[in-house]
C-alpha cells in the first residue's frame, strides 16, 4: 500500500500546488493578461507561428518535453534510493521546472517568440547572446543523434512497437487533413484517431517487425538514417499538418498510459502484490558517482531541464494563442510530467518487484530482482537498461488489471518511442530556428531559410551519429556530457528569467533567482568534477568539450550576476 499511498499524496500535490503557486506566479509575478498580442497571430503564417486551442498546444508541449526524459532519468537516479528521486522530482518539478518553463514560455511569447538564446540579447548583452547561442547548439545537436539512436533501440528492443508508431504518423496526418483542411470536430476525430492508433497497437503486438541490415550498416544505423530523414521532413512541414494533430494524438495517449499506470498500481496494491522493492536510500552505490550533485543531473526532465526552455522558446511560444493559456501549457505541462516521473519511480522501484527474467532465462521476484538489475552504477545506465526496467516495471503492473502482459509491454513501447519521436523532430524544428537566428545575427541569410537551416540541423547530427561507425551510436561519445550541459542550461535561463523579473522591480525575482543558484552551484559541481573524472580516464575529447561548457557556464553566470546588480541604475 506504500506505493499507493505516495502516488495518491504526490497527485493531490501537484494539484494543490497548480492552483496556489501556480497561479500565484502566473498572476502576480507575470501578471499575464488576456489582452495583449501574442507572436502566434502578430506573426501568423500557418507554418510556425499559428494560434492553437491550449488543449491542443498543451499536448505538444508535453510531448515535446517528455520524451524519454521522465523515464530514463528516474530508471537511472533510483539507484540512490527512491526516497532522494521522489523528493526531488516533487519539489524540483514545483518550485524549479515549472517556473523555469512557464518562465522561458512567457518572455519569448513577450518577444516575438524569440529563442531564448536570442533574447538573452535584450536582457543581458549580445556577447552573451552568442555564447548561450553555442550551449543550445551543443545541446540540440546532442538531442537529435541520441534520439534517433534512443527510437533505433527501442524498436530493436520491442520490434511489437515499429508498426503502430509509423502507423501513427499516417493517422496523424490524416487527422490534420481533417481538421484543418475539412473543418471536422478536433476533440471527437483525435479520440477515433486514439482507437485506431491502438488497433495498430494489437496488431503490432502479433507482427514484430525486425530492421535487418543494409548494406553493411547494423539495424540501429538504417533506423537512425529513415529517422533523421522523417525529422528533416516532419520539422520543414507547416504544424498544423504532422506536429500538432500528432502531438494532440499523443497527449490522449498520455493518458491512456497513465491511467493504466495509475490503474496498475491500484490493482496490484490492494491484490497484494505490489511492494517498494529498491532501497530508500543508498548513499554509495557500486562504481555510482556521488550522490550529490549528481542527483540533480541524473534526473532532469521530471524536475528541471533546459531543454525545456527551448520548446518554450522555440515552438510552443509561437502557437500559444493567449497569455492566460501559457500557464496552463508552460507551468501544468511540467507538474503533468511530475505527475509521470512519479509513476516512473514507482515501476522502477516496485513494479520491477512483481518480475524480473534475467539473460539466463530465470524469473526474479521482490528485492532479488531489483538488485539484480541495479547491481551496479554500470548494470543501470545502459540505455537498455533503463527503457526496460520502465517498461517491463509498468507492463507487470498493468497486467494486475487484466489486460495481458505481451498488450502491456506493446502499449508502454509504443508510448516511449512516440513520445521520443516528438522530441526528436521538435528538436530539429528548434535547432533550425537557432541556425536561423544565429546565421542572421551575423547577416548570412542565404543560411536562414527552413531548408537550409534544417539541412544543417540534421547533417551536422548526422556526422555526430556516425562518427564512430556504422551504427549510428556515434553521440553516446558526447552523451556522458548531455546531463551536466542540460543542467547548465536550465540554471542559465534561470538567470535569465531573474534579470528579466528584476526589472519589473520589487523583489519578484526571488522566485527564479532562488533557483537559479541552486542549479548552477550543482550544474558547476558537477562539470568540475566530470573534468576530473574524463582527466584520469585519459578522454581528452570529453575533457576538452566538458571544459569548454565550463568555462562557458561561468561566463554566462558572471554576466548575469553583473547585469542583475547593474539593473537598479536603470530603473
């Protein structure tokens, strides 16, 4: 009943706190209001900027964020107990995510649905400009190779879940062709599009497709190829055609996964068959790093991740129809993935309980299996390793309802790869609209078009994912960094949100500011001691990128810290 019992309480928290901070920051800090002109129809083109229903962009922004990040973070974190990862995802997701996306979300909607990158222009210097323009590169760059590596995996590790999630695409598209082009109802069509979505989803489960390979290139390698093509294409098309009709399809999908998971843990707590498993706390776990500060690297999405501030900043600002929605969209979409990562940390720490079948065959139960897998630091951050404890975590606790395991384990497939492929080609579109304005800043606007830019978005992933062979597995060389450079970002724009609040006067920027220092006293932590860590493995190209960030994050921070205590000459 422990499991319930967290679950139920951390709901009731998420609601509770929406309604109080939330809507306290959203009214008294940004004082949004309903009657000023928002980019989405100042800028109107029906290809990015466009005025969507806060239902509707809500499910893209969600979907956009997630990803897998709720999920691997709170599969990997757990190892430290599930105490630390509940604590932290809970209050990190309140007091630090949702005012850093909400945040991010609303001075872009208030320039132009400018990046973040590029507004730091405006409120910092154009120096700084730059130098953040550099981070979110990086970032991005990152984002794109991993996730199509992250969707290559998946469909090899469930090969159940390839057909429903192209199937989805189709349906997607089909659905935008509805609404926007037949002017059909979006609430009744989405929720047919659900239905048939998993009716491929049955289907997929009794035919597994198996990617072979081509050419001489492994399974994951042709994956990553088709999916980096599919975000070029996916991110160049107007919105209204595959990004929001797919994403409004995932947000239902949301929730039918997580009503299956909260079903699953109601089940199998009152049939007595769901217990804790993993340990409260484990303050040095086998070859782990120390848990602080790399708690707060490790889980990111779920808590805080700068990422998120470029979704903010580079899409969903420019969909957001109305100030008043922006709350909902930018400060609910991160407790809604509060709401998930708790769930997460749930299957991870007793889902994987009810059973376990290791390589040999052997099925564990209880604390013999969560041990097993999380036997060490190595055994749990195999990105296998952290998509299965999830998904098999989950499947056992859906199978309490009834429904079979081999259905489960397709449904929580099918919801991990969908949700990575939002995220991918969403990065792509943000990283295009970075090359645009970082291209234009600097006057070459032969390099700014939507072709162009994305050309370079995706060739430039393209070099990182096969950069140490065929397999396409080239970014897991710059992945050990991905966490620490997220971080950095996040801390970052908490800066950026401070100095922005600081010239509103008053003492309005405690709420960021607070944050901001906690985040990037953990985030420089962690760089300093990653430096050490790449220096006596002898990795100089970690060594040197990681020290590049560093010297970056400081920078950054230096230059926020002086136009802060600069702005009260100015006002």
């Amino acid at each position: 009943m422990q499991a319930l019992l967290i679950m139920v309480v951390a709901f009731i928290g998420y609601i509770a706190m929406y309604s109080l901070y939330g809507k306290f920051i959203g009214n008294k800090i940004f004082k949004l209001s309903g009657d000023v002109s928002v980019p989405s129809s100042e800028l109107e083109d029906g290809i990015d900027y466009v005025p969507t229903k806060k239902e509707v962009i809500f499910g893209h922004h969600f979907t956009s964020i997630a990803g897998t990040g709720p999920i691997v973070g709170p599969a990997v974190a757990i190892i430290w107990g599930w105490v630390p990862a509940l604590i932290w995802v809970f209050f990190g997701s309140i007091f630090m995510g949702a005012v850093h996306d909400f945040g991010a979300l609303i001075i872009s909607m208030r320039n132009q649905g400018k990046s973040v990158a590029d507004y730091t222009g405006k409120y910092v210097n154009n120096r700084t400009k730059f130098l953040f323009f550099l981070i979110v590169f990086l970032e991005l760059w990152i984002v794109i190779a991993i996730f199509g590596l992250v969707i290559a995996v998946v469909f090899a590790m469930y090969p159940v879940s390839v057909f429903p999630v192209w199937c989805e695409i189709l349906i997607a598209l089909y659905l935008g062709h509805l609404i926007y082009k037949k002017g059909k109802n979006i609430i009744t069509w989405s929720i047919i599009a659900v239905v048939v979505m998993y009716i491929t989803v049955a289907i997929g489960a009794y035919m597994p497709i198996k990617m072979p390979a081509v050419a001489g290139i492994p399974p994951t390698g042709v994956w990553t190829i088709i999916l980096l093509i599919y975000a070029y294409i996916a991110s160049t098309l107007p919105v209204t055609t595959l990004l929001q009709p797919r994403d409004f399809i995932n947000s239902h999908q949301l929730l039918v996964a997580m009503a299956l998971l909260i079903l699953g843990v109601i089940f199998s707590a009152f049939g007595g068959n769901l217990d804790i498993v993993a340990p409260a706390v484990q303050i040095a776990p086998a070859k782990a790093p120390p848990m602080w500060p790399f708690l707060f690297i490790t889980i990111a999405c779920g808590a805080i991740s700068g990422f998120h501030a470029l979704v903010s900043s580079g899409t969903s600002s420019k969909q957001v129809r109305n100030e008043n929605d922006s709350l909902f969209v930018g400060y609910g979409s991160m407790l809604m993935e509060g709401t998930l990562a708790t769930l997460v940390i749930i299957a991870v720490s007793a889902g994987i309980g009810m059973g376990y079948v290791t390589k040999s065959g052997e099925t564990l139960v209880g604390v013999a299996a969560w041990t097993t897998h999380y036997s060490s630091w190595a055994a749990a951050a195999g990105l296998g390793s952290k998509i299965s404890a999830f998904v098999n975590g989950s499947a056992n606790m859906i199978a309490s309802t009834g429904l079979s395991f081999k259905i489960a384990v397709v449904v929580m497939g099918v919801f991990v790869a969908s949700f990575a492929g939002t995220t991918l080609d969403t990065a792509t579109r943000i990283q295009r609209y970075i090359v645009s304005e970082l291209f234009g800043s600097v006057k070459m606007d032969f390099l700014t078009g939507k072709h162009a830019a994305t050309l370079i978005a995706v060739g430039t992933a393209l070099i990182l994912a096969f950069a140490t062979g065929a397999g396409g597995k080239g970014a897991l060389k710059l992945w050990p960094l991905f966490g620490a450079v997220n971080q950095t970002l996040a801390g970052l724009v908490l800066i950026i949100i401070t100095v922005y609040l600081k010239t509103k006067g008053g003492m309005k920027w405690l709420i960021s500011g607070i944050p901001a220092i906690f985040m990037i006293i953990m985030t420089i932590w962690a760089l300093f001691l990653n430096q050490s860590k790449f220096g006596t493995a002898d990795n100089a190209l970690l060594q040197v990128v990681n020290g590049i960030i560093l010297v970056l994050a400081i920078w950054i921070a230096v230059e926020g810290l002086i136009k802060f205590f600069s702005i009260k000459d100015e006002t």
